[in-house]
C-alpha cells in the first residue's frame, strides 16, 4: 500500500465521483440513479481513507463510518420512495414522473 | 402640540373603530367617519390659531425614540408649509366623505375604513420629520389607495390600480436606498454619530455631502417625488388611476396625493441636496414647461369629463414643480398657494364631475349639452371651479399661476425669462379646453333627451360644495390670510439656496430667530461655483 | 487512564449544555412509542412533540448568554446557535399546531404519528446544524435534516405529486450532500483536521495547498446553497415545494433554509476567519480568490431568477416557493458583507420571514382545505367569500413585498442598511429592483382575492371561514407580522447580542 503514491487514490476517486455524478444526471432509472449515488460517496470514502492513512490521522476513518451510515439510510429512504411511486405509476423512470412541471 | 397629535392618531383610532362596526349598519358608519373627521378639521384649527407666523421654525415639534440603534423616532411637527396642507387635508376629508354618501354603495364599511386611514397617512406624510417615519407614511398611503380605486373603481379599474401601484413603488423604493445611504453617510461620515433619520440633524448637515453623491440622492428622491407629482413624462399612471377611481378617490388623488410629491420636492431635494438642486434646477424646469404645454393640449382633445380634468392636473403641478425650482421666495410661495389651489379647484371639478356622473352614468362630453338650462345651480358651480383652475383674477387659480410665473420671471438661478414665457401659454391653453368642454357641457340645446329630467343639487352636494366655493374666494381676494402663514419658512429656505449659490442671505431679518448664521461658514466651504 | 479522565470530564461537562438536543431525542423516542401504544388516539404524538418542544425552549433557555465548546469541539454552544435554535423551535411547534389543522394530512385515515416525530427529528438535525464547527457534524446532522424532510415530503405518499416531490428532493439532495461531502474529504487532505477552527489555523499558517481548499470550499457550496434554496442549486425547490403537503412546504421554506444560512455563515466566517480583524474583509483570507464576489452574484442570481420566474406562476404554493428563493436572495445580500451588522440584519430577516411565511403558508393551507385548490384563479373573489383569511392573507403578503408597516419592511430595511454601510450601492440598487418585480406577483394574489369577484351563479360561490382555532393562530402570526413593524427593538437586541459575542 506504501509503495502506491497518494495521487493515485485520489485521481481514482476523483474518477468514481465523476462518474457516480454523470450516473446521477444522465441515467434515467431511478435504481441505477441510486447506485450512482452510492458511488459518489464511495469515492468520498475512498479519499477520506487514503488521506487518513497518507497523513495518519484516523478522523478521516471516522468520518468514512459515519458516510457509510447516512449512505444506507440515504438509500433506503430512497428505495422507499421509488416504491411508494412504482405503485401510483408502475414506473421507475425518472422522466416519466412529471406531473410537477419542470 | 396635543392638538397635532389628535389630528394625526383621530383618523386612525376612528378608522380602526370602524372595523368593530356592524358591516349592516351602514348609516352608523357613514356618519361616524363623517364627524370623526369634521372633529379631526374643527381641531386642526387650533393648529391654525396657534401657529406663530413669524417663526420659520418646526413648530408643534414632537420628538419620540422610537428605534434607538437607527436613531429613527417619531418625529413630527409642522412649519407654515406643511400646516397649510395638513389643513387642506382636513379640510377636503369631510368632503370627500360627504360626497361618497350616495355614490359608494357596496362594502361601505372597509371603504370608511380605507377613507380614515388614508387620511392618517396623509397627516403622517406632511409631518413626519424623520426619513424612516415619512417613508413608512408614504408607502402606506399605497395600500387604501390600492383598493379605493381596485374595489370600488370604474370598468379598468384592475389596470389603472396595478398601474398606480407599481409606478409609486419603483420611485419609492429607490428613495429607499436613498434613505439609508443618507442615514448611514450623514451619521457616520459627517456628524459621526451613528446612523441616523432625523431630519432635523440631516438638514444641517446635509449640503456638506460631495456633489457628485448628491446628484445620485437628489436624483433618487426626486423621482420618487416626480412619479407621485406627477411630472411628464412620468404621469401615464394619473389620467388612468384619476378616471377609474370613484369621485371620493379621485378628489383626495388630486387635492393631497399628488402635493406629497411637491411638498418631498421642497421638503428634502431642496433643503438636503440644495447644490444639486441649483445644478438641476434648470432641466427640471425645462420638464415642467413641457408638462404644463403637453399636460393642456391632451386635456383639449379629450372626450371624457373626468380624463380633461386629470391631464389638466398635469398641467397645473407643471406650474408648482415651476415654481419650486424657481428657487425664489416668489415662486415657492406660489408653488405653495398653487398646491392649495389646486387641491381646492381641482378637488371641486371632480366632485362636480362625479355628481353629474352619479345621475347619467357617463363622462363623455358628446352626451351632454344645454346642462346650463336643466340644472343652473350646477352650472353655476361648475363655472365656479373652471375659472378658479384657468386662473381668472379675483378666484385662487390667478394668485398662484401668477406669484409661479413672477418667480420664475425673476429666478436668479434659472436666469431666463424663456420659462416662464413658455409656461404662460399654459394659461391661454387651460382658458380654452375648460372653456370649450363647458361651452359643449353646458350651452346649447338639449339634444339628448336622457338629460331632460336631471335633477339639481341636493342639500347633501350644496354642503359641500358651498365651502369649497369660499375658499376659492377668499384665496383670491385676499390671497396674504394664506400666503403670511409659510412666507417665514419659506423665506428662510430661500435664505439658504442663495447662500449656497451666491453667498447673500435675502430675507436677514430671519437670521437673528434661525440657526442658519452658525451654519452658514459651513455652507460657504460647500459652495458650488458661481 | 487521565486521558480516559480527562475525556470523562470533559463529556460531562458537555452534557449539561447539550441537554436541549438531548430533550429532543427523548421527545422522539417518547413520540414514537406514545404514538405506538395509543393507536386510538390519533394525535397523541403530535401533543407530545409540541410539549416536548416546549419543555425543550425552557431548557434552552438557560443557554441564553452562554458561550462554550463541547464534545471536544464538535459542537459550539453560542448566542448566534442559540438564537437560530429557538427560531427552529418556534418553527416547529407552529408548524405541528397547523399541521393539527391540515385536512390533506388526516385524509383516508392516515396514521400521522411518524408525521410529528419525523418533525421532531428534523428539529434535531437543525439544532446541532446551528452547532456544528467540525465537518463530521456539519455532515450529519445536514443528512439528519435531510433524510426526514425526504420522507416528510412525500409522507401523503397516495398523492402522486407528493411521492415525485419526495423522490425528486431525494435525489437532488443525495446528489448535492455527496458534492459537499467531497468537497470536505479535500478539506481534510489540504490541512489534515476536521475542525472548522483548525481548518482556519492552517489556512493562515500559509502552509497548505490552496487549490484543494477553494475547490473544496466550492463544493461545500453547493451542499449549502442547496438547503438554503439559492440558484443554480434551487432546481428541486418549486417541485418540492409545490408536491409536498403545505405544511411542509412551509417549513422547509422557513426552518431548513435558515439552518442552511445557519450553518453557511458560521462555516464560512470560521473557516476565513482572521485572527484580529474580525470584521473587515474576512473573505480576503485567501488572496486572489473573490468569494465575496462569488456570493454576491450567487444573491442577484437568487433574488433575480427567483422573482422573474414567480411572475410565471399560476399555483399559489409555487409561487411562494420561488418568492422564498427571492428572499434567500435578499438574505444573501447581506452575508456578501459578512459584517456583525449584516449577520444582525440576517438573523433578523429569519425572525421575520419565519412569521410572514408561515403565515401566508398557512392561510394558503387554510384556504385548500375549504376550496381544495392552490390554484391562483380558483383564488378569485377570495376577499368576498372569506373576507377575514383573505385580509389576513394580505396582511403577510405586503410584509413579503417589504412595504410598511410591517416586519418584511423592518427586515430588509436592516439588510439594505448593512449591504450599504459596506457600500455596495449596486447590489442595493438591484435589491430594490427586484422588490419591485415582487410586487407584481404578490399584488397578483391579492388582486385576485379583492379586485375580481367571481359571477354569482358558480356553484362555488359560498362563504367561509376557518375553525376558531387556526384562525386565532393566523391571527396572532398576522398580529406579529404588523407588531414588530412598529416596535422591534427587544428582536433587534437580541440579534445584536446573538452576533457580537459569536466570535
């Protein structure tokens, strides 16, 4: 792990947010809009480790539980939601939930 | 001072006592605003008979802490000026009052309401001497004018409110931020004492203030001040708001909302910003001489009765921002006298206007003619009030188009004679549209047989008529009862300009009673160039 | 072993302090469980919250004045965080006593237990929002606001506008939270703390990368501006706004978005803070970099597209939801400053926004439950058929416009006086622009409800009003919204000692 510099982890992660942000705003399913999200803040744990551990200190391992946490409760409300509307609409498609004009 | 106070609150109280009224019980309500508001006249006249004409001072001054970090307080009192509108205001109230008895026949109970509470505004607004209580007046005066003229207005009465609203809120708002920068320069740069609204504190200092930022201020109150006077080309919101409001509204529209703009004009441009004053002086005139021409050529080519009258407003305050920016004694006293006048001639043509409306349902001129011969007492009056407002000699329109146009003959500071060439044709013009629409009105024979069985004037419409008749007379005879009461506040604001112009003080003798000499080496630094 | 000690010690000491958060847990825990054993009851939840809430402003009320770190600065105990608690206190407990009233809520049986408790939770969120100086409790307590307004949102979830609210809030929020919490972990990487204050001492020491702080500080950004609704991160506002139950609406309006402003003031001022001159030119902290340009055309941005795109609107409840970004805007203008001064204006404004939207929130509420419609032309002739809610109405919506004599006034006459004593004549100037676009939108409810009336012969023309006692309450809210445009010194004192002594 030593011999992999730090600027690797980060541009990884930097590639997983953008990719996790293109996912959010490009993909229409609602579910993959999900997973989308959770790798958006995956590379957020990503970078939280990989600084933690450069510059050992473990807040930023704290920091990466509590990610976690809020992370699966930020899905499961989520996941609620999209089946309290798949019962109204029979749809997970986020375009075609449009009765609010955009 | 009690007698101020009373003036000021009896409105509110009574319109405030009004909305625990039974709505069913119109005649309660009717004759309560009326005598509340004949008590608030009879008591205003105590303002009169103990006001000190030889002070040019704030008499009555009241000085409350209301707000302490802004160093805003409720601030009033009044100066010959002011006392003649707050007594103009009292004075048209009841008789705007009277006149809605027959004409206003729904939801009378939140119209007394609106009536006494823009009655309150109005006293506020001609005594506030604080920036933030004249801002809270003024503003407030939008919100009863809104729904006279929204409720109980003509068929385009939705456009003609928005219109009115939206045109007073754009200046007033910049007036605003005027405010405030003016609190917050005056308090903190020059008396460096804190933010403050007291205007007495910010008239002493005020001219200190570079010019190039009191360019900016002056311009930011004035078109506050133009939008509500209203000067062109800043008017289209009048004639539309003045022939959709009912006669009650358009009579208080013309006696009193359009002289908040005026009195603004001399209250603050010319006492804060009195340098940028001088150095607009010029192109403001030229707006006014343009208003009054254009404002009596449109009131010729209308057909409407009540739309003649409102673009002849146009006309006359032309000749009040005239001779305010004048700048001479003359001319301000005229400005004043002509603010009167206006409200008393104007006020009586839209009451006569809404009479006749009332009973035929109509303005349009073409449907009348040969009135003279049906209703002669109403044509009598009619006649009254058109040659007081084309300003024939001996009624009040003559003494304040003339004392105007003397000053602006005479104004050092607009130096020219042009003005007041121009604005004379003012006067030919107002002689024949008025003349020709009463000649249409009034003369001939009667060829639209609706008109035969009108009837004259009741008693009710004789009660408040006649008053206004004596006035009109008496301004004209004896035009000094008036002009004496703001000669002195008057002369010293004049003492003033010149002084920040020239450098002479015209009226002395008021120097030894006034602060203005410990003032005045201040002023001298701030000189603008000769 | 005195390391333990002293740990001990000092979360002993904390507890004392955090006792009014603490009260609100076991306000939610009591909610749930009261809600669960008296199924009969319905409201039994709701009764306990609002008595909880109040049992918890007494609590609070004896950290007025006090000024303290605790939990080894996680969280602060302030003036500045005790004023903003009480506003949320307040908040909620008007908005669970008007949710009482709210007939789209009690439709088809529903259960509303959860519905009360969820409000409490939020109170949570936002009273340790208002606390946070350490990037781990701005983080979670900005999620525990978030995750139960999602649910809040879509909670009368057989509505389908509600159910897209929720999911639309859902993901734009996820989305934005996930940006911000990125922008922290480069925080971190640049200085190595999670603490706003040490953030702060690393900043100044000039030994760190500013390239990832300003970055970071971007993104942090935008987690903000999207609690407190300010373009080009309002997109889910007027959806969210117009699909979720009223109350809801009204409360995110007012409540979420003053924990937004809350928590972006404080993050900012602590973050840019300079040591000694506190209050002059804090955004200069890092040269080169204009933040403070940044936020002033983040206000105009928000006041201008706010109001323009008001004008458009034919749904009342969506056009005071982007009448509200408009005031996010004005509010704005003031943290561009970033003065004591305009931190009193801001704190202000909140007091007063909070009465006057609610109120107009509410009587919006009060009216859908009568005509079953937010629709600005079902509003036509309102000023006849129910005279009292419509003057009401109107009363709060002059105070929005900013006319006198009302609170709305009073508070943006003290955010122009801040943004101007600062001289930005400018962005006064566009301040005062955009009141007057307002007005037209606003003067376009009530000239519906008094200037038109409806023909005699619909069938829905009958009169009404609203039970005794949510009219008392609109009362009391418009009786406030015209009280403190007259005498507001003790609120104007109280902001004033609430900023002076936050650092």
């Amino acid at each position: 792990m030593n011999n992999i510099p730090l600027e690797y982890y980060i541009a990884l992660s930097g590639i997983l947010f953008t990719i996790g942000t293109l996912g959010v705003i490009l993909r229409r399913n609602a579910i993959i809009v999900f997973m989308s999200l959770e790798i958006m803040l995956n590379s957020v744990n990503l970078a939280f480790i990989s600084f933690a551990r450069y510059l050992g200190d473990t807040s930023g391992e704290i920091f990466v539980f509590f990610v976690m946490a809020v992370a699966a409760a930020e899905s499961a409300i989520g996941l609620a939601i999209i089946l309290a509307l798949f019962r109204k609409k029979q749809t997970i498609y986020v375009d075609e939930v449009n009765v609010l004009k955009h | 001072m009690i007698p101020l106070i009373i003036t000021l609150l009896l409105p509110l109280i009574s319109s405030l006592l009004i909305l625990f009224m039974n709505k069913e019980n119109v005649k309660l309500i009717k004759y309560f605003t009326l005598i509340s508001s004949l008590i608030t006249f009879l008591i205003s006249l105590f303002l009169l008979f103990n006001f000190n004409n030889t002070n040019p001072d704030i008499q009555y001054y009241i000085n409350v802490t209301w707000v302490s970090s802004l160093d805003a307080g409720f601030r009033i009192g009044l100066d010959g000026m002011s006392l003649l509108l707050v007594m103009l205001i009292t004075f048209i109230s009841p008789i705007a009052i009277l006149s809605s008895f027959d004409s206003i026949k729904t939801r009378e109970k939140e119209y007394y309401f609106m009536i006494l509470l823009l009655q309150f505004a109005m006293v506020g607004v001609f005594t506030a001497l604080d920036t933030f209580l004249f801002y809270i007046f003024w503003e407030l005066i939008l919100i009863p004018m809104y729904f006279i003229i929204g409720i109980w207005g003509g068929k385009n009465r939705l456009y003609a409110t928005v219109k009115f609203f939206i045109f007073t809120m754009v200046g007033s708002l910049f007036m605003l931020v005027a405010i405030i920068w003016l609190g917050n320069y005056v308090g903190n740069e020059i008396l460096k004492t804190g933010f403050t609204t007291d205007y007495l504190k910010i008239k002493e200092v005020a001219n200190l203030i570079p010019l190039n930022y009191q360019n900016w201020l002056f311009w930011a109150f004035a078109i506050s001040f133009f939008i509500k006077v209203p000067l062109f080309p800043l008017h289209t919101w009048l004639p539309d708001a003045h022939t959709e409001a009912p006669t009650a509204g358009s009579v208080i529209l013309a006696a009193i909302l359009l002289k908040m703009g005026t009195y603004g004009l001399i209250r603050f441009n010319l006492e804060f910003f009195t340098s940028a004053s001088i150095a607009n002086a010029s192109l403001i005139s030229i707006f006014a001489v343009i208003g009054i021409i254009y404002g009596a050529l449109v009131a010729a080519i209308q057909t409407d009765i009540k739309k003649l009258v409102a673009y002849s407003s146009v006309s006359h305050l032309g000749f009040v921002v005239l001779g305010i920016f004048s700048m001479t004694a003359i001319g301000i006293q005229g400005a004043i006298i002509q603010m009167v006048n206006h409200g008393l001639s104007t006020g009586m043509l839209f009451l006569l206007v809404g009479i006749i409306y009332e009973r035929r349902h109509t303005r349009e001129i073409s449907e009348y003619g040969g009135i003279a011969r049906i209703m002669p007492v109403y044509a009598t009056f009619f006649a009254i009030a058109m040659f007081s407002s084309v300003g024939l000699p001996g009624l009040n329109g003559f003494v304040g188009e003339y004392l105007t146009l003397i000053g602006a003959f005479t104004s050092p500071i607009l130096n020219s004679w042009g003005y007041a060439i121009a604005a004379s044709t003012g006067v030919i013009f107002a002689a024949v549209y008025l003349l020709w629409m009463y000649q249409r009105v009034f003369f001939g024979t009667v060829d639209n047989p609706s008109n035969l069985n009108l009837k004259d004037l009741s008693k009710r419409e004789w009660a408040f008529l006649v008053p206004i008749v004596i006035f009109i007379v008496w301004i004209g005879l004896h035009p000094s009862t008036f002009t004496n009461i703001s000669e002195n506040s008057t002369r010293k604001l004049v003492n003033k300009i010149e002084n920040v112009k020239f450098g002479i003080t015209p009226y002395p003798e008021l120097l030894k009673n006034s602060n203005l000499k410990t003032n005045s080496n201040q002023i001298n630094n701030n000189k603008i160039g000769k | 072993m005195t390391i333990t000690q002293s740990y001990l010690n000092n979360l002993m000491a904390s507890v004392g302090y955090f006792a009014p958060e603490i009260a609100i847990v076991v306000t939610f825990i009591v909610a749930i469980l009261f809600d669960l054993m008296f199924k009969k009851s319905k409201n039994i939840a709701a009764y306990i919250s609002i008595i909880g809430l109040i049992i918890t402003g007494f609590i609070l009320s004896g950290n007025i004045g006090i000024s303290k770190s605790l939990f080894d600065g996680l969280i602060v105990v302030d003036p500045y965080s005790t004023f903003f608690k009480f506003l949320f206190l307040i908040t909620t407990i008007l908005i669970m006593v008007m949710s009482l009233s709210y007939k789209e809520l009690y439709d088809n049986n529903r259960k509303v237990g959860e519905y009360y408790s969820m409000l409490v939770g939020i109170t949570f969120g936002m009273f340790l929002l208002a606390s946070a100086v350490n990037l781990i409790t701005i983080y979670l307590s900005i999620e525990i606001l978030s995750l139960s307004s999602y649910v809040l949102a879509g909670y009368t979830k057989e509505i389908r506008r509600a159910s897209e609210a929720s999911l639309k809030y859902v993901i734009y929020g996820s989305l934005s939270s996930g940006i911000m919490v990125y922008g922290m972990s480069l925080l971190y990487g640049a200085t190595m703390t999670l603490d706003v204050a040490k953030i702060n001492v690393a900043i100044l020491s000039g030994h760190v990368e500013l390239f990832p702080i300003i970055i970071g500080g971007l993104m942090i950004l935008v987690g903000f501006g999207y609690k407190m609704s300010a373009v080009p991160f309002h997109y889910w506002t007027p959806d969210v706004y117009e699909g979720a139950p009223i109350t809801i609406t009204s409360y995110l309006s007012v409540a979420s978005k003053a924990a937004g402003f809350a928590v972006f003031i404080r993050f900012f001022k602590d973050l840019y803070l300079l040591p000694a001159t506190s209050d002059i030119n804090i955004w200069n902290t890092i040269s080169n970099f204009h933040w403070q340009t940044i936020v002033a055309v983040l206000s105009v941005l928000t006041m201008t597209v706010g109001n323009f795109v008001a004008l458009w609107q034919e749904n009342v409840k969506r056009l005071l939801a982007y009448s509200s970004i408009a005031h996010a805007g004005y509010i704005l203008m003031a943290v561009v400053v970033m003065t004591n001064v305009g931190i009193t204006s801001i704190l202000l404004y909140f007091v007063f926004y909070m009465i006057m939207n609610l109120g107009a929130f509410f009587v919006a509420q009060l009216f859908a439950n009568k005509i079953g419609s937010d629709d600005l032309k079902d509003y036509i002739g309102l000023g006849y058929r129910s005279p009292v809610l419509a003057v009401l109405m109107t009363v709060f919506l002059i105070s929005l416009t900013g006319l006198p004599p009302t609170a709305g006034f009073i508070g943006k006459f003290y955010i122009f006086t801040a943004v101007l004593d600062k001289g930005f004549v400018w962005l006064a100037v566009i301040g005062v622009l955009n009141s007057v676009v307002s007005l037209f939108y606003y003067a376009k409810i009530f000239r519906n409800m008094f200037l038109r009336s409806v023909a005699d012969d619909t069938k829905n023309n009958f009169k009404f009003s609203a039970p005794a006692f949510p009219l008392s309450i609109a009362y009391v809210l418009a009786f406030a919204t015209i009280l403190f445009g007259l005498y507001f010194s003790p609120i104007l004192n109280w902001a004033e000692n609430s900023v002076t002594m936050f650092k």
